[in-house]
C-alpha cells in the first residue's frame, strides 16, 4: 500500500495514455485496414453490439477474419513490414493509444490507492443500517469502518447475511454498488482509504477535478 | 348586437374553416406547393390577423375568392387521388376517430377496461354501446360490443392507435365478455400496425390468439376498415363481414416499409417520393383495389375528399351500414330464403340516400343452431379467400383424377377412423373392464392355493435369456440410421469461426466436419449454423417416407406487382419448387404425420397466396387423414408484400384452418428453426398450442431495425433468441438440431396421448 501519490500524478500527467498492444490470436495471414496514426473506436451502443472499427484481417485455412478494435484511441507503431506476411500466434501488430480522460485516470489511482472490498459472492447488497446512517450523518468519507465491523447485507434468495469488514481498517471512501443491486461475484463493493492517506488524496483527486484539461 | 359585428363574426369562422380546409389540402398532397396553396394559408392567416382593419366589402371579397379557389383545388385533388395521397387523407389529424364514431354512430356508450389516459392501452377502446333505428317511428334499440382502436385526437398517449400486446389482449378479454352475453362486435380499425415490441403477452403472438378465438367466436362480428395496417388490423379484423370506408386504406404494409426494402434504403435514409408513390400504388391499398380481390366484402362511401371529424351525413351512413351487416349476418343464419330476399331488396337500394326508417326491426339473438351456422359461414367465408390468385393445373383430367383421390381417401378414413375406430375402442373397452375385474376376482380365489403350491414345490430361479435374431452379430446400430446425405454445405476446403467464439473460446470449425458429422453444431458451444431444408428432408424422417402433395400449386403476381414475376420466376428455377412452401406426408420411426415445411430459398419463406392456400390443405388433409400435423419452420419472413392483402388475408385463413383442424381433434406442432418473423407467427403458427425452437432460432414480430424505427429504441441482440421466447413462454422448449428427431417422436407420443389419430 505504499505507493508515492505523486510520482503517480507526475506519470499520469506526463503520460496520460493507456496503450493496448494489439497482437494475434493465432497463426494467419495479416493484412491491415489502419494507417499509422489513425483515430479508431471501440465498440459501441447500449449493449456495446455494434463492433468497432475494422483494424486487420488474419485469414488462415481460408476463413478470413475480420478483427476490430476493442478499445478507442489512436494507431501507433504499425508493423507494416508483416503486412500480407504468414505471423504465429500472440505476434505483436501495433498498438492503440487509448486517451485517458479525468475520470478514468481517477479510477486508476483510486483502485491503487485504495484497499477494495469485493464481493463475496453473486447476490444483492445493501449497506447496513448503521452504516448507511453515519453516512448520512457525517460526511461521506468520514465513515470509519473497523475491523469484523458488519458493513454489509447480503441478500440472496430472501435471505440476508451480515458480512463482517476484513481488510485494512480506515474511512469508507466510494460504494461502487447501488444498494440492492445484483452485483457479480469478485466486483468491487467498498473502496477503503486508510486514515492517513485521505487528506491527501481527496487534495489530489480535486485537484484532477479541477486543475486538468481533459 | 350590431348587423357588422355578426357579420365580422362570421368572417372569423369562415376565415378558421378556410384554414382547416387549406391545412387539410396540405396534409394530403404532403407539401404546400401544389397550386401555391402555402401562399394561399398565408393569405388567409394575414385577414385573421388585419380582421378589424380591412373594409368589410374587401374582406368578404377577399373571403369569396380564396374560397373559391380553395374548392377549385379541391375539385383538382378530388379528381384523381392517388394512393399514396389516400394514405395522407387517413393519416390526416382532422380524418374522424372511433371516439367520434362512438360519439355520433351510437346512441351511448360506456368504455370498459379503462379510460382515456388511465387504461390498459389507450391506443385500444372497448366499449359498450347502444345502437338504434326506427321502424315505422318506434325507435327499437340494440345492444353492441364496440372494439376497435383509437387514433387519438391529438393525444399522445394513444401512440397514434398501435396497439400494444396488451391492448390486444384487452380486446380479446372482450370478445370473449360478448360472447358470453351473446351481443354482436362491431369492430373499427385504424391502425398503422401494431406495436412490435415482444413484452407478454407479446405482439405476435397475441395476434394469434385473437384470431385463433375469433375464429370460432359465437357471436355476429362486423369490422370497419379505415386505417388497416397489416397484422395490427387483422388481431381485431377477422369478422364475417367487412367494411371498409371509400377512403381508406387496407396494406400489407405501410408504403414506407414497402419502399424501404424495395428500394434497399439503408437506414436513416430518407425515402425518395417518388418510390414512396410508386410502392403506394403497387400494393393496392384502396378499398376498390381491396374490393375487387374480394378481401373486404363492402365499401362505404365517403365524400371524395373523405370524412372528417364534422362529416354527420356519413357517420349517419355508417350507422346504417353497420345496423344492415348485422342484420345480414344475423339473417343469414336464419332463413336462407328470407335472406336473400333482404339482400336483393338492398342491392336495389344501394348507392341511393340513407333511409329514415327500417322496414323491419331484426333481433341479434342466435340460438345454437344458429351459432353454429354462423361460424360455418364465417370459415367458409375465410377459407375462400384469394381462391383464383394462385396458378394451379387446370387439366380436367388430372383434376378429375386428383379429386377422385380425394374422395376416396375421404371414404376410406372416414370409415376406418369414423366408423370402425371407435367401435374397435368400445368393444376394447368392455374387454378391458370385463377382464380386469375378472381376474381380480379369479385372484381372490386362487391365491392362497397357489401360495401354498408355491411354498410346496419352490420355482427354481431361471437366468433371463437374451432373444437374438438371426442378424448378424457384430452389426453397428447405426447402420440403418447411417444417412449418406451429407449437406453440399460440407464440401468446401475451409474454417469457420463460431460467433461465440469470443465469448466461449469456441475454436474454429473445418466445414467439412461442421456440416458433416457436427450436423452444423459447434461442439464447444452448442451454436447452430444454418442448414438447408434438404438436410431435414433426408434426416428428420423415415428413410423414403416422404410423399410430397400439392406440389403443383404455384405462385403468381395477382396485383401485377413491377418486377416481382420476374424474381419470382428466378426463384423458381433456382429451386425447382413453386412455393416457399412444401406439404407433405412422412414418417417419424413409424408416426405417421403430415408436414408443411416453408423454407427459406424461395422469396425467403414469406406466405403469399399459394403458401396460404397450400397450408390450408395440408390441414384438410392431415383432418382427414387423422394425421398429426407438423409446421416446420425452416425460415420465414412474414407475408409476401408482393401480394398485398391477398397476402395478409393469409394469416386468418391459415388461422381458420388450423382452428377447424385442432377442433377436430388433431394435434398441431409448430418448430421454428433460424429465422421466423411478422405475420406467418403473428397467426397460424403462434397459435398452436405446442410451438418448439431449434437452438440458436430467431423468432419475433418484427426485426430489430423496424423496433428501432417505430418505437426509437434500440433492443439487445439477443431479444428475439429462442432462449428469451422460451423465457417469455411463446416456445415450450428449445430443441437441439441434432436430437430433433427424437425429440419430435417424444413430443407426439405425449403430446399425442391415446386419443390422437394416429394411435
């Protein structure tokens, strides 16, 4: 848990990027359908059906497939010199640049920062009622919690278990669930933020907010 | 009050009905350059607004002129409307609505199953109504269930009269409230078509319902056709006699839909007019056109420009009308020679002024003989309909011989399924009983001796013997199932790749043994490629069991559709076959049954009047036969829009068909397979009580593009699965490919029980 809050900063602002090295899943004959440096998108609409944009085509034992982008961003370092080449399996083809915007680089430092407290099990959550209460009460992120403190109901098939806190004790910091929401097994629930570090990373995270561009 | 102020008065009135009226011209040509009529609204709206300050003289000047040349246009429009322009006329905010027509055709009525806003489904109103006529000044009443829907009067919450599944479901519950009260339904459609949306009771398959109970609903129906969008006007419309007004429209589909996949327009595009005018006219949408295919049995006249909100001479006409179908439905069960006497009396009327009175007051209750003769004559009525738009061989011999068949297939079951089969089962049954309480007896009496036998002189215990034949011994038992029909699909050098592969790992697939031993089943995850129909031929029934009928049924152009007998001749010729569908008898390890397969190759499986007419038969034949009958559905695309209406008159026939041969006793099994949508499972295929999907099936109302069109959403890729049509309840199960035929003879043995015919 001793991660420098600003050296994370610094790498993020100077680098505000997330690259996905795009490689193949198996053994074929590559012909691309990006250009070095063009703007591609990922999947889109509600259910994310509409299939991004057409990056390459492996064809092996004539069955030609087509692959598309499963992330936005930007084409970078495109190895042309395999174009309509025979490649193995896992070969790297170029990546994509994927943009980070405020919210999401404030989920990657939270997600690294933060101690996260995943589900159990697949079933409904809620938070106890005491807890629920001094979050009203109090500020948010003041809630402490302790440990083998039961912070949690779970509740599937009508019936409710009390789940006991475990993990680094300090103040809730975000409930990633909405109460009473199915919530798959091994999803985050809580993220807890030890008492030390909060000052400064509410300072930080408001910071973003605020003082960044994008 | 002063003599100007009246005057000035009037000049507002004038001047607003103008306005209707110019509004009204737009509406109907779809744009306000025709005759520069826009400048012309402009005029009228700057003398509303300089109302007190022109001279009174100029003003009424001004006013005589623009009215003059308002009817003059509308003399032009009158003239020569187009359908497309007929289209706009209905869709027109000032054409009358069903709340007009409860209003001014009945004397009062009280809504049921909600009102106004607060309802089940507001696009649909039922109502309870009096209507009345006066015979010789005695005003007589009668009583009558009012169905129909409800366009709205501008209100939006009527969704523009779509009904949605449960507002069908509405009508239903009281077709079925005026069956048991044993008044007769008038219904009024004005839809554009239902609403597609899958939510239980589900669009499709509520459809089916409805015309599966109207089909043998024992009450006098009549329906009046304004607005008859496809399968929404048809859930409410399959009634003994059919009106429709002399402006109206009756369609297989909206022009626009028939121009967008005509016109292979993408989505999103606009549609060009002209395509838009041309399908119009291509569909024979108008009530002369629909007149003259006999799919509506009666046009009620309505001025030339059609009737609006304020038209009390045709809402009187129409009370007449409406009062003289139901009594000639009524007659017609009674006396068949008081009948046509009422009718030629009135065919002397026709065309002549709506009369003040009666002549005779006629009531609407039927006995049971009665009952039954009007549900006759409704499924004769039904079953006739498109008869003669269909090309079959008119060889007098060959027919003579075809029909000699019949009638002695007729005979010979009628006797042995008729005659001895339930003398078989009644002799069976006394043997049954006699011996079985004979040896209960017998038992009480030789019980304890043969215990004591038994304890005296012990069985020694044999080992079972295991009976062999005189076969050989090491014979695979596959051998006889081992079908040398492998799919032409197989014969390509090449991989495919699942389209689950993401999702399951699924790895790629050598087609060879995809289509070949895999029977077109990914073995990781269960997905079904599509297969050709041939496959099922050779592999879902006995070895050389099938023996095809009616294969010489074909398909023709009856609305002289552009273009379409020329595909339909490609079609032709691509398959050998002269409909989308096949109708057949085969077996199932020795259950015989009788099949109607519509697959996708020709015309994608869509039913047009030869499809119609050829399921129809297959039902009459599989009647007759005492055969169980199976609908396989290897693809569909709902009703042939080429055929117009005679297409959508398809799905109540069908309906009819299925109904007399399901009351008959038969047993009636629906299995979908890749795609099966609109119209043919919106009747004689959702209506069947046991309806089964192959895996990876896609069955539904209506695609996703036209959901997204109508209602502005977008629905999951998997909405129409057969997983989520098993989910909600419109399939009994789902059924793997490659277990199809097990699964068939397991569902016709239990769905079958002892009773069936075929036992």
């Amino acid at each position: 848990m001793d991660i420098n809050l600003n050296d994370l900063l610094r790498r993020y602002r100077s680098h505000p990027f997330e690259d996905y090295f795009v490689e193949t899943p198996h053994t074929g004959v590559v012909f691309f359908k990006v250009k070095e440096g063009q703007a591609v998108k990922g999947p889109g609409g509600e259910w994310l059906h509409r299939p991004g944009t057409l990056l390459y085509v492996i064809e092996r034992e004539r069955n030609v497939k087509r692959m598309t982008a499963l992330w936005s961003g930007q084409i970078s370092g495109i190895r042309l010199d395999i174009e309509g080449q025979f490649v193995e399996a896992g070969e790297p083809l170029f990546s994509i640049r994927h943009q980070l915007d405020k919210e999401e680089i404030i989920d990657r430092i939270l997600t690294q920062v933060l101690y996260i407290f995943s589900a159990p099990q697949r079933a409904r959550y809620f938070l106890t009622p005491e807890i629920s209460a001094r979050m009203e009460k109090q500020f948010k992120q003041g809630v402490s919690v302790e440990l083998g403190e039961d912070v949690l109901i779970m509740s599937l098939m009508k019936r409710d278990t009390m789940i006991s806190y475990e993990g680094v004790p300090g103040s809730l910091y975000k409930v990633y669930f909405n109460s009473g929401d199915m919530v798959e097994q091994g999803s985050p629930l809580l993220g807890i933020c030890s008492p030390d570090k909060l000052q400064y990373v509410q300072k930080v995270i408001h910071r973003i907010r605020t003082e960044w561009e994008k | 009050m002063r003599i100007d102020q009246i005057h000035m008065a009037d000049s507002g009135r004038l001047l607003s009905q103008l306005a209707d009226r110019i509004s009204y011209l737009i509406d109907i040509k779809g744009n306000s350059e025709y005759g520069n009529i826009g400048d012309l609204l402009g005029q009228v709206q700057r003398l509303r607004q300089s109302l007190f300050e022109i001279k009174e003289s100029n003003l009424f000047e001004e006013i005589d002129r623009i009215e003059d040349r308002v009817s003059f246009l509308e003399d032009r429009v009158a003239e020569k409307l187009s359908p497309a322009e007929i289209v706009n006329i209905v869709r027109s905010p000032q054409r009358f609505t069903l709340m007009d027509i409860l209003e001014n055709v009945y004397d009062s009525y009280t809504e049921l199953g909600g009102e106004g806003e607060c309802n089940i489904d507001p696009a649909i109103v039922v109502a309870r109504a009096t209507i009345s006529r006066r015979v010789k000044n005695k005003l007589y009443s009668h009583q009558v269930m009012v169905i129909g829907h409800e366009k709205g009067q501008g209100e939006e919450y009527r969704n523009g009269g779509c009904a949605r599944p449960w507002g069908n479901n509405k009508a239903l519950k009281y077709m079925r409230v005026a069956e048991t009260e044993g008044i007769p339904i008038h219904f009024y459609i004005f839809t554009p078509g239902s609403y597609p949306i899958e939510d239980y009771p589900g669009a499709a398959q509520q459809i089916a319902r409805n015309l599966y109970v109207m089909a043998k609903l024992k009450v006098p129906m009549v329906s009046f056709i304004s607005e008859g969008g496809s399968g929404g006007a048809e859930a409410i419309g399959a009634s003994g006699l059919r009106l429709m007004g002399s402006r109206g429209y009756y369609s297989v589909i909206s022009p626009e839909g028939a121009a967008a996949i005509e016109g292979k327009i993408r989505e999103g595009e606009k549609l060009p007019r002209k395509l838009l005018e041309h399908c119009a006219a291509q569909l024979k949408i108008t009530a002369e056109d629909n007149l003259r295919l006999g799919t509506i049995d009666r046009i009620i006249g309505e001025p030339p420009l059609g009737a609006r909100r304020d038209d009390f001479p045709f809402f009187r006409r129409l009370r007449y009308e409406m009062l003289r179908a139901t009594d000639e439905l009524v007659l017609k069960t009674k006396n068949f020679r008081a009948f046509r006497a009422y009718a030629l009396k009135r065919q002397a009327e026709e065309g002549k002024d709506v009369p003040e009175d009666f002549d005779l007051f006629i009531g609407w209750s039927l006995t049971d003989l009665e009952r039954e003769r009007l549900l006759e004559f409704r499924f004769k009525k039904y079953i006739e309909l498109g008869k003669g738009y269909f090309i079959e061989n008119k060889n007098i011999l060959t027919q003579g011989i075809r029909k000699t068949k019949v009638f002695a297939s007729k005979t010979y079951y009628d006797i042995r399924y008729g005659l001895l089969r339930p003398h078989h089962r009644n002799v069976q049954k006394v043997i049954e009983e006699v011996s079985g309480e004979g040896s209960v007896f017998l038992r009480k009496v030789t019980e304890p001796v043969r215990a004591a036998y038994d304890f005296v002189f012990p069985q020694p215990e044999r080992p079972s013997k295991v009976i062999r034949s005189g076969e050989p011994e090491r014979k695979s038992i596959f051998a006889e199932e081992w079908d040398p029909y492998v799919s032409p699909l197989a014969n390509e050098d090449c991989t495919v790749t699942c389209p689950n592969a993401a999702k399951y790992g699924c790895l790629d697939l050598w087609v060879p043994d995809l289509y070949g031993e895999f029977c077109g089943v990914c073995p990781n995850c269960g997905h079904h490629f599509p297969l050709e129909y041939q496959w099922y031929l050779e592999n879902l029934f006995d070895k050389n069991s099938v023996r095809e009928f009616n294969a010489h049924i074909a398909s023709c152009n009856p609305l002289g559709f552009q273009g379409y007998s020329a595909r339909l001749q490609k079609d032709i010729k691509h398959t050998g076959r002269n409909s989308s569908i096949i109708t057949f008898e085969a077996e199932v390890w020795g259950i015989r049954l009788v099949v109607a397969m519509l697959f996708s190759n020709f015309r994608g499986g869509t039913v047009g009047v030869a499809e119609g007419e050829k399921f129809v038969r297959a039902c009459d034949v599989a009647s007759t036969t005492r055969r169980p009958l199976l609908a396989y559905i290897h693809s569909t695309g709902g009703i042939r829009i080429h055929e117009g209406t005679l297409g959508v008159v398809q799905m109540p026939k069908c309906t009819f068909g299925v109904r007399e041969y399901n009351d008959n006793g038969g047993l009636y099994i629906v299995v979908y397979d890749n795609n099966s949508y609109a119209g043919p499972v919106a009747s004689f295929l959702g209506c069947s009580l046991y309806q089964f999907g192959i895996r990876s099936s896609r069955i539904g109302f209506a695609g996703p593009r036209v959901i997204r069109e109508t209602t502005g959403q977008d629905v999951p890729t998997d909405y129409h699965s057969a997983k989520n049509a098993l989910k909600r309840g419109h399939i009994q199960g789902i059924w793997d490919r490659r277990e199809f035929k097990k699964n068939l003879y397991d569902a016709l043995m239990t769905l079958g029980g002892p009773n069936l015919y075929y036992k």
